[in-house]
C-alpha cells in the first residue's frame, strides 16, 4: 500500500501557458495541501503530488493544483486549502469533499495523449507507460481531468492502476461498506429498511389501502420459489401456496403475478414476469388470471399490461442514456459551439425524452384503467424487475398521497425496487462481471417523477434536491441499500456463518449521516406545506358542514350551494385528465444533476457561467 510522499510545490490555483498544458512550469513553493479526510476503515491506495485538476470548460487554460489520492473508498483531490472533506463542503456532504468522487461513481477511465485523442482503459487492466493526462466520466455527469506532467515517474501509474482495479471489483465484498467501521446507525424514522418487505409491513400497506381479495404468502420462505423476490409476498386469495408455487416455473425466473398497491374496490396493481410460452396464454397462467378474478369483490377481469411493449427495452435506456450523457457533458468550448442551437434537436436524438414520455403514458394508462374499470391491472415484463417498477412506481405517485409524502416516497422505493429485486448491482455496474447489463432504469424513474414533480408542485412533500440526493447516494459505498441485486443477495452477505466479514446494515436513509440539518431542510417542498394547509382546511370546512346537512336539504329549492365534498387522493390529477399537460416532458433531473456536477474554480464563476451555457 502506497503512502503519502513528502510534497513539493504547491499553489491551489494556476494559469497555464497553452491549451494542452504543454511546458507547464511548476509553481512556486509553498505549504503542502493537507491530507484528505479518511473515514473509519477508510485507508490511503496510492498518491500522487503536484497534480493539475483542469477546470471545465477552460481549454485547459486554468487548472488547480494540488495532491490525487485513491483510496479504497474514493478519489480525493485536495487543494492547498483542503477543499476535500472536513472543511466547507460538509453543509452539502459528510462523507465526500467538494473535488472527491466514489470509487463507485467512477463509469469509465480515458488515458488522455499530448494531442488530446482519448483512449478508454478497460477494467482491472494494466498501464505500463507514462500517463500525462487522465480523465474520469463520472455516473453523476461529471468530468474531470488530471494532468501528471509535474507529478514523480510511477506516480501516474500508481494511480492509474489502483483506480483500474478498485473502481471495478469483482463481488461485492471488496466494495468499501465492508472495510467501514462507523458507528451503527441510529434506526431511521420508518423503523429501518428490512422492515419494508416484513409481514407487518405488507399487513399495514393492506391495511392502509384497504385492498381486497389478497392475502400474506410465506410461499417463498427461504427464498424456495424466486431467489429475487422477499420471501414474504402478497398474494391473490384464491390461490394456494402449493398451486403458486408450481405454477411460478411457467414465468421468467420464477415470477408470478405480485400483489403492489390496492385500493377498497377491488382495484389493484400487480407485477408479473413474462411467461416462458410466447404467443399465447399458458394455461398456468390462465390459472393464476383466474384466482385474481375469484379474489375480486365482484369477480372482474384482470387486465394484463404489457410493460415490454409500452416502454423501452433495457438496452435502449441504456443507449438512450450514453447519448444523453455526451450531450450533458462536452469535453470543450469548442464542442459546446458545435452543438449549439441544435441542443434540443440533439436531446430528441437521444431518445431519452421519448422513453420518459413512454413511462409516464404507461403509468397514466394503468391509473386510467383502475378509476375507470375498478379491477386489477398486472404488469408484465420481459424480468418483471426493471421497467415494471418504474410504471407500478409511477402509478402509486398518482393514485396514492401517502406516496408523494417523504417518507412515502422512501418506502416506495424500498418497496417496489429494493424488496421486490430491481437488480441495482448489475443496472449499476457496481460489480465487474461477464454478463451484467448496465442500464439506468432507476435514473429513468426519477426523471420520470421529477416530471410529475414540476408540473404539480403542490402535490408532493419532497422536492427535486431529494431525487438528485438520492442518485448521488446510489453510487456511495457507505451504504448497503441499493449494493445488491435482489434480498437473498443481500441476506446471503449478512450471513455471520458463510462470511469472514458480514454485511453491516446501512440504509441509505438516514440522511444525516450525509447532509446537515438545513440541507435536509431543502428536501421539502414549500408548495406542499402551503396546500397542505388548504386541504386541512377544506376538511375543516366539510366537517363543519356535516351538521347542518339537514338545513341544506331544505333549503336546496331556494338555490342554496352545498358545501364541498372531502378532499379526495385516489386520482389528485383529475383536474389534468387531458395527457397533454400530464405527459408534456421538459428538460428534467438531467439539468439538475449538470448544475450539481460542475466544478468550479474558487471563486466559483464558472459555475454560473456554465449554467447559462445549458440554459439552466
């Protein structure tokens, strides 16, 4: 393990000569930068002094200077003022410094040459040779760009090839939540996140929604049916346990239609894998149609969705995504000028905008068929766990207050995306392995929900820094709530038996082990408390009517007005039954997380003036 060398010549902030940073002349002598901040477990991989971190957008022309550092936890740039961890970023983040990236952040490594040609490193490979620049493309849209013209021989390497091997482990149990030694987090305000796939959690949410014709199934207890679903599931009454359990085998990795959000008529929601018979309904899952149909209060008709077909496939998000990302994250002003005034043109292009809109007609679709038919809609997908969660997501938003709540919204995605087994550690590319499809699914959900978000303001408690908060907390080592592919995954890790050094539970959740106080402040919206307040008193105001119903019945021929009904929340969009207004996508989350990717010089110009270029 590589330690720190003593340094020389350091100066926080430079001009360079040309727009290479040819002939840079190291600066004058002064202090050394302080040594990053390291977490409990946290320990330093290799370190390289006197090294240039490009600010974006200036051609190479301005860069800061100071001291790289990989450790097995991040990659810590640290200026002559310490502007990495401990100092003044910790109102924004506790645990990474205004220049530090997570390891598990790092999408991809580029060994820039002297002309400026990029070549990709692939994963757990071995540089030989000198590397004057290296340039790191972040999941979050950043970009950085180190230059080691004025580092030691071996130091660039040094770095190169630590972040080569410890940006893409190989299992789970080399990523850093297992090396750190924190304190045990303190229970978080909905009692912990395993306790959103237990017994009395699915009793409350059946409770809560009063849902109909479904039941608590200990069918996949030791995980003997699906290895990707919890092992307690909801299920339709009129099924047996023996029967779901032999059916589920007619369904893609053993998936059978799973009870999501219900309501007191009978209307449902419920997720499904593809059947393994194609071009027709396999009479096991004619059988289970059935059950759904005997378990209804008045024995209608599920209606089956077809996900796979309404949306994009896994691929096209992803491809989808890389265009997107090339648009958000130009290497130059020169390339900005090329694509400027054909940047909406270029965003279309990208097809991103298109599978957003295709998630939310989805999900309108679904909501429509509930209000109006009162019965159960399954979806269905090619696996039942990446597009699938995004539409039964999406609809709860519409159909259910409790949802757009913050602690909902919170238990919306333990629910419907961690218990019931979006498989985040392969979408994520957290783990280097043959055979894993990278796709930002998760990321399309969010969009999609920071559509719905502005458009309606008032009717959500949390705001736009949450959703950007929590995408930068998936790529956080520290925590384990989005690190696996499935509960049994995450199980087996915490396993004292089978493991030298088991899974310490750290849900993403307990925002303040990240933020202060007055971040957290900003997760909630302004707009909702001001409706809140509205709707609270439109209740009162429907309450003190009650009692005088009888006088308003008698006066109702001389043209008196009733009061108003109860606020209801089944469909709190109503108003705004046209799609147009409902589904019109604007530039989303993607901007939001440009502005919080940008890094600045110290007096922090740049942000802003990069901002206007995007239009933000």
């Amino acid at each position: 393990m590589a330690k720190s060398k003593p340094s020389r010549n350091f100066q926080s902030y430079i001009e360079l000569d040309d727009g290479i940073g040819n002939g840079v002349t190291p600066p004058l002598e002064v202090a050394p930068p302080p040594e990053p901040v390291l977490l409990p477990g946290e320990s330093v991989v290799a370190t390289a002094d006197d090294v240039c971190l490009y600010v974006p957008m200036s051609e190479q022309r301005q860069a800061l200077f100071g001291r790289l550092v990989v450790t097995n936890f991040k990659l810590s740039f640290v200026t002559l003022h310490g502007t990495s961890g401990g100092t003044e970023e910790l109102w924004r983040n506790r645990l990474l410094g205004k220049h530090d990236v997570c390891l598990m952040n790092v999408d991809a490594i580029y060994q820039v040459s002297s002309s400026g040609k990029r070549k990709l490193l692939a994963p757990r490979s071995n540089v030989s040779g000198r590397v004057k620049e290296l340039q790191i493309r972040c999941k979050d849209f950043r970009v950085l760009t180190f230059s080691f013209r004025c580092s030691r021989l071996d130091e660039d390497r040094a770095i190169t090839n630590a972040l080569l091997v410890h940006c893409y482990p190989r299992r789970a149990q080399l990523m850093f939540h297992f090396d750190y030694k924190g304190e045990s987090p303190e229970p978080g305000p909905d009692g912990g996140e395993g306790q959103c796939c237990s017994e009395a959690s699915w009793t409350d949410m059946l409770t809560r929604t009063s849902s109909v014709g479904w039941r608590i199934s200990h069918v996949n207890q030791a995980y003997r049916m699906c290895d990707s679903l919890p092992e307690v599931l909801v299920v339709p009454n009129g099924i047996l346990d023996s029967q779901l359990l032999a059916v589920s085998r007619h369904y893609v990795g053993c998936r059978p239609p799973i009870w999501c959000w219900g309501s007191p008529d009978g209307g449902a929601i419920a997720r499904a894998a593809y059947t393994h018979v194609t071009g027709r309904t396999s009479q096991e899952a004619q059988l289970v149609m059935d059950s759904i149909k005997s378990s209804h209060p008045t024995y209608k008709d599920a209606v089956q969705m077809d996900v796979g077909a309404l949306c994009p496939s896994i691929d096209e998000v992803q491809e989808s995504y890389v265009r997107l990302r090339e648009i958000c994250s130009p290497e130059s002003v020169r390339a900005l000028g090329e694509t400027d005034g054909r940047s909406l043109g270029l965003l279309g292009a990208s097809r991103w905008p298109l599978a957003v809109s295709q998630c939310l007609s989805a999900a309108a679709q679904c909501v429509q068929t509930l209000t109006d038919l009162q019965t159960v809609v399954v979806l269905t997908g090619p696996t039942g766990r990446d597009l699938t969660a995004a539409v039964a997501s999406l609809a709860q938003l519409l159909v259910d207050a409790e949802c757009r709540t913050l602690a909902g919204f919170q238990r919306l995605v333990q629910r419907q995306w961690v218990a019931l087994g979006h498989p985040f550690q392969d979408r994520l590319g957290l783990i280097h392995r043959d055979g894993a499809k990278k796709s930002p699914v998760f990321l399309l959900f969010l969009d999609c929900v920071h559509q719905l978000l502005v458009q309606f303001p008032a009717r959500f408690e949390f705001t736009e820094t949450l959703l950007v908060s929590l995408w930068d907390s998936l790529h956080v080592s520290v925590f384990d709530t989005f690190l696996f592919n499935s509960e049994k995954e995450r199980a087996d890790a915490s396993s004292v038996k089978e493991n030298d050094y088991p899974l310490r539970r750290r849900p993403v959740w307990n925002w303040a082990e990240q933020f202060d106080p007055d971040w957290r402040k900003l997760f909630t919206s302004a707009a909702h408390e001001v409706k809140l307040r509205t709707l609270e008193a439109q209740v009162e105001s429907a309450r003190d009517g009650v009692g005088v119903r009888r006088s308003v019945r008698a006066s109702a021929a001389r043209g008196s007005v009733a009061p108003a009904p109860l606020p209801g929340a089944f469909h709190p969009f109503a108003a705004c039954r046209a799609p147009t207004p409902l589904l019109s996508v604007t530039p989303g989350l993607v901007n939001a997380l440009v502005r919080n990717s940008i890094i600045t010089g110290e007096d922090g110009s740049l942000a802003a003036h990069r901002g206007r270029q995007y239009g933000l």
